[in-house]
C-alpha cells in the first residue's frame, strides 16, 4: 500500500456506518405487535399498559397509523 493512502478497510465512517431508521420504524412495528399479542394473552397489566403508551408514542412520532398494522 502505498504510504500516502489511508487504509480504507481501517475506516469506520467508510465501512459501517449505515441509516438508523429503517431498523428503528421496523423495530416499532414489532414490538407494537408483540405487545399486541401479550395483551391478548395475559390481559392488561401495568407494565404491558405502560409499554403499549411508550410504542404508541413512536408510532405517532413515525406517522404510522397503529390501527392498520
């Protein structure tokens, strides 16, 4: 290699980094369906309420419509 080239296989910001927020809308998505699936399966709890609250929030901040998931 010659010495005035940086190594590109060295490189963080060349080789990984990639968009978030593909991962995070998929993310909510599944989560908000296996929260859905929980609820149907142990009834309303604190704890399944208060993640039900914080998922909805991320759907609403995403624009997508929970309702047709």
């Amino acid at each position: 290699m010659p010495a005035n080239k940086r190594p590109r296989r060295l490189n963080y910001s060349v080789n990984k980094k990639w968009p978030v927020t593909g991962g995070k809308v998929w993310g909510a998505i599944k989560h908000f369906k296996k929260l859905r699936e929980r609820v149907a399966f142990e009834w309303e709890t604190k704890w399944l309420s208060n993640a039900m609250t914080i998922v909805l929030a991320k759907l609403k901040k995403y624009g997508i419509n929970p309702n047709k998931i």
